[in-house]
C-alpha cells in the first residue's frame, strides 16, 4: 500500500525472518514490490538481524528482507568510547554455542547484483549486510519513555538511524534517492570512500569477521554523515567519455551514424538516460552536444549549451525503445548559427555567439544523465562514418583523445564508459574506468598546430588569436596584411584567412565573421522604490546586466535572436528580436509576502483597510508589490501605525510591540525547550482565563499585566504547559523552559505527599517523596481551608528538602495541600492536592499525650524552680 500509493520516499523495516523460513514464493512476491519501489524513487531498509551467521537456524544465513537486491541490508556495531575517541567493532560473537549479533552473509536465493561483482565484493552470492550502524543493547541510544529511561539496541534501532541518514540525502539532492544500494557501493570503490565511510575491521557474528572493504558482518561500513552525503551527491551527476578530436579546429561540421543494436529495458529503468552525440567541445564546462538520448520511454534528439553555470537544452521525443535503429546525425557551426540535422531533415537552428566557439574542437561522446550509479551497464552503441569538415575539405578522424569525466570531485576523470576507435568508427561500452589517453596508443596528428581563438561580440567584434602550441609567433595576418597583434578587431562580417608565421613553419584557418548589430532593451519599472539589477542572456550564448529602467545595450544577429531577461522579485520573460531594433520588455512582479508579529494578544492588524487574520500573534498576507498604510491596535494598548514599501519578491517580518494605555507592569523574557534550549515561537501567554500575549521566533515574548498575584501560564503545541506564579509589582524578567510532550515531565519530576501530622493542632508537619530525577529548585507547597484552594498560603523550601512545617494553622481545621516541584527552567509540576483532617483517633490521642506531656513539664518545671526558690531564701 506505501509503495503504490507512494505514501514515504523511504520504508524502514525493523523485521525479517532467515531466508529459509519465508519460503521462495513469499520471497518472490515481495522481491516484486521492492523492485517497484526502486523503480518508483523508493528507498527501502531492513534490518539483517540480531542472531549473527547462523540467523537462529543450525546452518549459516541470511534474514530476509535485508537480503534482497532492491532492499538496503543494515548491519550492527558496538561503538565504545576509549581513551578520548570513539571505536567501533563488529557486534556478535558465540554465546553458549549460538551465534548472536549483526546478521550477515550469502544469500542461498539471491545471486550477486551487478553492483557488488562490480565493486569486487562477491561474484557469487548476494552479500548482507550492505552498510551497519550502532547495534549493541550495551552501547545503544537512550531513550525516554513514560517518564522512564532505557537503553535501547538491535539492528532494528540501526535500520531507522539509517533512514534518517536517507532523509539528509534526499535533502540535499532535492529529490528522493530512491534505490540507494548502487550508489553506496559506486562511493565504496571510489576515492570518495574514506571520507564516507568508516572501515569496521575488528569482531564477528559468529562465523564471519569483519575486515578492510566490505565484508558480511559490518558491509562497507559505518557512515561519515556529512561525508557521505556529499560523496552521494556527486556520485549521483552525469558521467560520460568522448573522443576529442584536438587537430582539427576550424572545423566546420562534424556527422556520423549512430545504431544501437540492443537495447536492456532493466537498465535503462532504472539509471536515467544515456546520451550519444556530436560535439563543439572547448572545456568540461563550455561545450555544445546534439545527438541521442535514450531512457526507458523511448528515443529523443536532444541539443545542449553549457557554459559555466549557464545550461540551456532542447529535447524532442522521436519514437519507443527498439533495438536496431540507426540515426544520421549532423552538427554544423558557420560562425553565427549551429544547424542539427537527423536522417537529412532539420531538427533546429540555434543562433550562437559563444565567445569559446573558435577554440572549440569536435568530439563524439556518450554519457549517462540523472544516473543512479557509475556501475550500470550502457547498450552499447556505435557511431560510424564520422566525418569532419573544414571549410575547404573532409577530414577523418584519425588522432582521437580519449577523455573521461564524471561529477566526482577527488577523481573527475571517473567514467566506466569506454570507446575503441576503428578508423572513422567509435563504438560506446562499459567497462572499468580507463585514465585519459589517445586512443590506438598514439597522437596521430599530435605534431600539427593549429589556430584557435575566442570572441567577445559587439557591432565590431574583437577576437584574440593563439597557437594550440607554445610557438614564437613572428606575425599574424589577415587575409594576406599583416596585423599589429594578436588581437584584431573586424569591422565588417564575412569570410577570412586567418594566418600566422612561426618558427619552423606557416599555418592558417578560415573564420566567419558574422553580421552583429546594436539594439536597446527597456525594461519599464513600474515601482521606483525598487530597482533590481537586470539579467539578460542573447542567444542562450551573450550574457549581461544592468539598472532597470534604463536602456541597456544588446548585440544580436541580424536575423532573429533569442532574449531572455530576468530580475530578482519578477517572473521572467524570453522574447525574440531582430539585431538593430530596439526592444521593450514588461516583466510582471511576484507578490512580495508580509509577516506581522504582534506581542499583545487580540490585536487588530489592518493593511491598506484590509483585517489580517493571523493565529498565535502572526499576522501573514500576500500581497502586490506597493506602498501599504498598516495600523495595528488592542484594547488598552496604544495603536501603531507604518507606511512601508512592499518591493517585488521580497519578504518582510515585521514586529510590534503596543504600549498600555494604564498603568501596567511589564513581564519579559525568552521561552526555550527545556532539554535543547533552542526558542521556542508562538507560546500563548495565559491567567485565569486571559490571554496576554504570545512569544516570537526568537522565543522572546513581553506582556503587561495590573498590579497582583498571577499564575502565568506558558503553553504551546507539542510542548508541557508550565505554570509560573508571578507577583505582579514591578518590570519583571522571567525566562522560562518548556519540556516536549514526548518527555512525560509530571512523572519524573512530581513530588507526592507522603506523611503528615497536627503539632498540637497549631502547626501542621507534611514529609513528600523526592522525584526521581534531579533537576528541581525548590518545591512551593500550597496549603488552604478551601477546596479550590482559594486565598491559600504557600511556603518555598529548598529543591533538596522533603519535610516543612505549616505555621501558624487554625486548630480543627481541614487544610488541603499541594506540593508543586518548580524545576530549573522554572517550570512548575503539580502534586496531587490532599486532605489534610485531623481528627482521627491516633491523631487525637496523639496530640493529648503531647499536651499532657508539655503540662506535666511545666507543672514539674515549676515545682524545681519554686523548691529552688525557696531553698535560697532560707540560706
């Protein structure tokens, strides 16, 4: 039911059964839905057991559903703390010749999934656990429940710890990480491990020990949190290999046939999509592709721009996953336009003006986009007949590098797909990651040098020409006249012989200059008050910026162009325009949102004439951006009033503290959670069935009250309300802690009465028992004739007594008294209000003997001091 109706993007399992108990046809039917789940962007975790090797059997196995393929297995450790530094080994061992401990393993139904006999764990078997966590009950994680704590262990408590670990990943991704199994072992046999993981190389379950890299008692280990979700996040970016063909620089086309002769629905399910194609290559972050794009819904042409952090992409969906098709491809470049072609028909045209393209060569790659892992076998594919064509002639490709690169920051080179060249045929496979290198073993045209050059374009653009190799230039030329420098600026478009003389030699290129002309962009600014910083990129290839309002100069072809134009605080607008004629843009602004805290509770927040409605002293609206009148007013408060500018986008938090219109005192102070002591925001403010205010983000409140005695109560959702008695007679600062709900406060820290007796029916002595757990400051003990406890009394002894006596009492009166518990964060915790009567007959007999036994004192007393008296007179 969580799996189709996809309820959680994560599923931890705190159970299993060894694998001979379930039984194949529950093992089948359940490995269907956690392969649906992986399919859906799931991640599911089980637990591997607390019974070690031999799983509570008399032979060695493996608990599922830690054991199948689809599910993360998650191991134990002990984790001890010695000598200043924390130490994990493997949990388990033998006890009474039983095996107990961090299940582990070979699966006996389960063969190795590709990603452990790609990593080298196993060939064989499925391999459990995958990862582990703290198991030992001896070294587990404390827990409060009912008031009581206790120490809690089991690979059932490290599966949830790892389903918390999950949760950081997919927030950091953005996105769920869903089957998560192959990515762990891609970091496991990656540079990224030893900053991921932590190697358990110590202990066993009872047959099995662990060891360095993964073994079947711990997995690949215990994680480094931050680490691994940095090592996950790179892991999980494209990856890809081209061959770069680096002589060949003034191209003008590039073409070849790409056929896929078999395709794999399963790994195309579930490791994104694979990408062959053409390419104008300059740098791993500056590059145009257009070629083929394959998942597990079909066939797509797709053209990319990528330069820097500026990415723009074109996909078009040409047909269902079949084996055997074969594509033409053709990518072109004439110096102000890129042409894509597929079997001979025109798939697009994009106008370029990237300042990289004359120092870009071409190249053919593949790579794996979105991919759940580096491990995942690609169909393999072939392009055949590539040929490149300079302005004058083709060429074949013979020099060809070999380049991979993947997102992995400590090994960017890393990319299991490989190429093998056979004269103008490159055909894609996986396989082991090679390090770069020219294919066939050597650099074919590697002795040729060649011109290369990059562009900044205006109505005049000025390019900047080099050698491909370090060379004493002697002159540079255009078109046969010989230019000052390297750096020549053309006044007029067209075609140009670009040459250069250098020590040992002549070489030359033909550029295209083409027709580039000066329009204005208005962007109209229809709020004065603000005045973002404008955004604009001309043909996904010419970036700039500037003031809005205010004519902003943009070059373009003399055709048609692309803009588009952004700013913070609106949405933004992309247009078409003509090089040379002016252009004007609205851009509509986003609502700006506004949020009015108020102190005083029961305020009245009115914006521009409209009532807010809020809850807890928040105040929220959505509103168009503007200038606003704001009136806040409460009864007995003095009203405040604004005019604030409300700018496109923006978010405002506003705050109001109203002044009393009487003589009231003020209490303040900041409210926090007791045991974390982060603030703690919209706590009401409450006595006697009023409430006087609530307290901030910042967990700050103030609120004012007449002169008297008040019981403040400060409650909130989630949290234990607590009481505080505040005697009303000046400014007060109180701050005050607030125990979560899960912590069951009242019986930890609750003080009963446990004894009491009438001391002459003058004086009442009361005993209680001392709560269970440290933390109380004093203890108040409340005492009154009246039920309700209305006009009582109260006492305040030190938080380590556990007697007082009551003076003066009214004699053969019922008193009824409560002991309260007021903790260190002030919180206060009510006893149970007792009946105090004496007028029982031991209490009754009691006291005469007391009072029989003080007279018959006095009366000897007396006796001495009148005989002692008189002896002295008669000296």
């Amino acid at each position: 039911y969580v799996i189709s109706k996809h309820i959680s993007s994560i599923i931890s399992l705190s159970w299993g059964q060894p694998e001979s108990s379930a039984g194949s046809s529950a093992i089948e039917s359940e490995n269907s839905l956690f392969r649906q789940a992986a399919q859906e962007g799931i991640t599911v975790l089980a637990a591997s057991g607390d019974l070690g090797a031999y799983d509570g059997t008399k032979t060695l196995g493996v608990n599922f559903p830690a054991s199948d393929p689809y599910v993360l297995g998650v191991g134990g450790t002990s984790l001890d703390y010695n000598q200043g530094k924390y130490v994990e080994t493997a949990w388990g061992g033998n006890q009474s010749g039983t095996s107990y401990g961090s299940g582990g393993g070979y699966s006996d139904y389960f063969g190795a999934p590709y990603w452990q006999s790609s990593s080298g764990v196993n060939t064989t078997a499925r391999g459990v656990p995958d990862v582990a966590a703290d198991a030992n009950k001896e070294t587990g994680v404390l827990l409060i429940a009912d008031g009581k704590t206790f120490v809690a262990g089991g690979t059932s408590l490290a599966t949830p710890i790892w389903a918390g670990i999950v949760s950081r990943i997919d927030q950091k991704l953005g996105y769920s990480v869903g089957y998560l199994n192959p990515i762990l072992y891609q970091v496991y046999r990656s540079p990224l491990y030893r900053t991921a993981f932590n190697e358990v190389t110590s202990g066993g379950n009872g047959y099995y020990h662990a060891g360095p890299g993964w073994n079947p008692v711990t997995g690949i280990g215990t994680p480094i949190v931050g680490g691994l979700i940095s090592a996950v996040s790179e892991v999980a970016s494209e990856y890809g290999t081209m061959a770069y063909f680096g002589s060949s620089y003034s191209f003008y086309s590039i073409n070849g046939t790409l056929s896929v002769p078999s395709i794999s629905q399963n790994n195309l399910s579930l490791n994104g999509t694979v990408f062959y194609y053409l390419s104008m290559f300059y740098s791993n972050s500056s590059y145009l592709r257009f070629g083929i794009a394959i998942n597990s819904s079909g066939f797509y042409s797709r053209f990319s721009e990528v330069d820097g952090s500026y990415s723009f992409s074109v996909n078009s969906y040409l047909g269902a996953l079949k084996s055997g098709k074969l594509y033409s491809l053709y990518l072109a470049y004439n110096g102000s336009y890129v042409s894509t072609m597929i079997n001979g028909t025109s798939v697009g045209v994009y106008p370029i003006m990237q300042y990289f393209a004359g120092s870009s060569a071409p190249s053919v790659g593949a790579e794996v986009m979105n991919p759940v892992d580096n491990l995942t076998n690609i169909p393999d594919a072939t392009l055949t007949g590539v040929t490149i064509l300079n302005l004058t002639n083709h060429v074949m490709p013979l020099g060809a590098y070999e380049l991979h690169y993947s997102g992995v920051v400590q090994d960017p080179d890393y990319s299991t797909i490989n190429v093998v060249q056979n004269r103008s045929d490159f055909t894609f496979s996986s396989g082991v990651s090679n390090g770069n290198s020219y294919l066939n073993g050597s650099n074919i045209n590697g002795t040729r040098i060649c011109i290369i050059y990059s562009a900044v374009y205006s109505s005049h653009p000025t390019l900047t020409f080099n050698l491909t190799r370090t060379e004493t230039v002697i002159s540079w030329k255009i078109n046969g006249s010989v230019q000052p420098s390297n750096v020549i600026q053309f006044a007029n478009p067209g075609t140009y012989i670009v040459s250069a003389a250098y020590d040992g030699g002549n070489v030359s290129r033909e550029i295209v200059i083409p027709r580039i002309l000066k329009s204005n962009l208005y962007v109209n600014n229809n709020y004065p008050f603000y005045k973002p910083e404008v955004f604009y990129i001309v043909d996904h290839s010419v970036q700039g910026s500037g003031s809005i309002g205010s004519n902003l100069s943009v070059y373009g072809f003399s055709g048609q162009n692309t803009l588009s134009v952004s700013a913070a605080g609106y949405f933004g607008s992309n247009l078409t325009f003509r090089g040379g004629v002016h252009v004007a843009t609205n851009l509509t602004p986003t609502n700006a949102s506004v949020t009015i805290f108020v102190f005083t509770a029961n305020a009245t927040v009115n914006l521009n004439g409209s009532l807010l409605s809020g809850a807890m002293g928040s105040y929220y609206k959505s509103v168009e951006p503007g200038v606003y009148y704001v009136n806040v007013s409460a009864h007995g408060f003095y009203s405040k009033n604004s005019t604030l500018d409300f700018s496109p986008g923006q978010k405002y938090n506003l705050q109001y503290l109203l002044a009393p219109t009487g003589h009231l005192f003020s209490l303040q102070g900041i409210v926090s959670d007791a045991i974390h002591n982060f603030p703690i925001g919209g706590v009401q403010v409450s006595a006697g069935g009023k409430i006087y205010g609530y307290s901030n983000n910042s967990g700050f409140y103030e609120i004012f009250a007449a002169p008297g005695s008040y019981n403040f109560t400060f409650s909130s959702a989630e949290y234990n309300s607590s009481i505080i008695l505040e005697h009303m007679t000046a400014n007060m600062t109180e701050n005050v802690g607030l125990f979560p709900v899960s912590v069951n406060v009242s019986e930890v820290y609750r003080a009963e009465m446990s004894f009491f007796f009438p001391i002459g029916y003058l004086a009442l002595y009361i005993a209680w028992n001392l709560p269970s757990q440290a933390g109380v400051q004093s203890f108040r003990i409340d005492y009154s004739t009246n039920s309700n406890m209305s006009g009582y009394n109260y006492v305040v002894v030190s938080g380590t007594s556990s007697y007082t006596i009551l003076f003066p009492v009214t004699p053969a009166s019922t008193y009824y008294v409560q002991v309260l518990s007021i903790l260190s964060s002030n919180q206060v915790v009510a006893g149970k209000i007792v009946t105090l009567n004496a007028t029982s007959l031991p209490d009754i007999l009691i006291n005469l003997a007391l009072y029989v036994g003080v007279i018959t004192y006095l009366v000897v007393a007396v006796r001495v001091l009148h005989r002692a008296f008189r002896k002295k007179r008669t000296v």
